[in-house]
C-alpha cells in the first residue's frame, strides 16, 4: 500500500529503514487523497465527529486537539460495521473495561472538586469547568477552567450535563432585520 506525499515519508532514515526491510516504497499521486482510501476515510470520520462535537457545545477551536482525542475515544468504543460490529478498544484490550469513568457530555458545564489542604473553611470547594474528554493515563475526567487557565484531571467531578459552559451564539435568522433590508435591481442587460 503507498503512502501519501507527507516528507516524512521521503526522510533518509525512514527510506533506509524501508530499504533494510526490502520494501520499496511508492507513493501516491500528488493532489489525490482517493488513493490513500482507509486512511483517508478515517480522518475524514474522526474530523467529522470532532466537528460535530466543537459545534454543539459552541466550544472554541482551540480546543480542536482536545475534542479529537475525544471524538477518537468514543469512536474506538462504537461497534465498527467493518469489524462485524465488534468494538475496537475490546478487541485490542479485551480484559479491559470498555470505560474506566462513565461517559459524559462534552462541552457540558462541571465543577472540578478542589481537595488542596491547608485551605481555610470558608474557601471554594469546587473549580468550574468545562468538560473536555478522558484522561488517557489516569481514571479520570479532563476539564479546563478559563478563570485559572488550567487543565484538571479528576474523577470527583460534579456534571451539570444539561448546561452547556459556553453560551450559545446568536442564530442567523436571529442577527437579519428583515425591515432594514434593501432590494438591489437586477439590471436586465448584464
């Protein structure tokens, strides 16, 4: 199977590595993404569900790398039609539990419980948050906190999942005044 065009394929160290194999290595064409198939149907499904994702928690996108870790997460955790509904991650891991913390809603406001000692009676007990995904090293949950600027990895976090941290922004049809509009004539002669 050929590779895309991407230098890293063409490096020295990579073509000498090919070659000690006795592989030889193609590529394919450039401007024709068809021909990387598999791979390129698989970005295209994880964009698409990291879009999807971004979009209906009006989230930034900035956050875009944490949201395609997560969109990764949760598809490697679907039933897959190419593997005869078998679920990836069990089939790579198969004495693993499928989730190591219950799935939540991304983007969904959270409060992140603050157990630091040494803090007074009277202070916060909980950070707010906006939920991002899943710790990929510890049974945990991802927030981040605009007010800090800091990530969080917790698993004593309380969800608001009906509340979505950032606010929605203003529809379309919403920002169109239909009254100040101006009708522009369309001259018959162009």
């Amino acid at each position: 199977m050929p590779s895309d065009n991407a230098k890293e394929y063409f490096s020295v160290p990579f073509n000498s590595f090919m070659a000690s194999l006795g592989i030889i290595h193609q590529s394919s064409c450039p401007h024709t993404p068809q021909q990387n198939g598999v791979a390129e149907r698989k970005h295209r499904h994880l964009g698409d569900t990291a879009r999807t994702l971004l979009i209906n928690a009006h989230a930034p996108f900035k956050f875009w790398g944490d949201t395609i870790l997560t969109a990764c997460y949760l598809i490697n955790r679907m039933p897959s039609s190419v593997l005869d509904n078998e679920i990836p991650h069990s089939l790579l891991f198969p004495k693993d539990p499928l989730y190591r913390v219950p799935l939540r809603v991304f983007g969904s406001t959270c409060f992140v419980h603050d157990l630091t000692p040494g803090r007074d009676k009277l202070s916060a007990r909980a950070v707010k948050c906006v939920f991002l995904g899943y710790s990929r090293t510890q049974k945990g949950y991802r927030c981040y906190s605009p007010s800090t600027g800091r990530f969080y990895i917790s698993a004593d976090v309380t969800f608001f999942e009906d509340t979505p941290f950032f606010a929605s922004p203003t529809t379309f049809s919403s920002t169109i005044d239909v009254t100040d509009s101006q009708v522009i004539p369309i001259s018959p002669n162009i």
